[in-house]
C-alpha cells in the first residue's frame, strides 16, 4: 500500500536549483579525471581487471605497479 508521499508528483527544480547542480557537476567530472589511476601490488593483478575494462568499454586508466617501484633505504 503506498503512502500519500510516494503517490504526490515529484517537485521540479528550479531553474536557479538546476544551474547550481550543474555547478557542481563540473568539478566532480574533473576531479574523476584523476581517479582513473589504479594502484596494484603486482604487475599480475591488472590482468585480471583488464579484460572488464575492454568488455565494458571503460576508457583509459593508468596502473601504477608497487613491485615495479624501487625503494632506497637509507
């Protein structure tokens, strides 16, 4: 049985509203940008992961590899 709040129309947003959703959208669509670097402990893992990426046509990515990174102790 449905309530009187799911059966009411939803609300437009106002222009004012849409334009400030649209703001936000922008920087957030940037800032994914960055989130395509994927980090993995060996250079193994990504084959697993790439043959999704293909399938689903997820664009680029860049994988950064932790045993390929050489580390200097001092």
């Amino acid at each position: 049985k449905l309530n009187n709040e799911e059966t009411k129309p939803k609300k437009r947003l106002s222009t004012a509203q849409q334009k400030a959703d649209e703001a936000k959208t922008t920087p957030i669509f940037t800032a994914r940008a960055q989130l395509d670097n994927l980090v993995c402990n060996t250079s193994d893992t990504p084959q697993q992961y790439l043959p999704h990426f293909k399938k689903t046509n997820a664009g680029r990515a860049v994988i950064f590899y932790l045993d390929a990174l050489k580390t200097n102790v001092v």
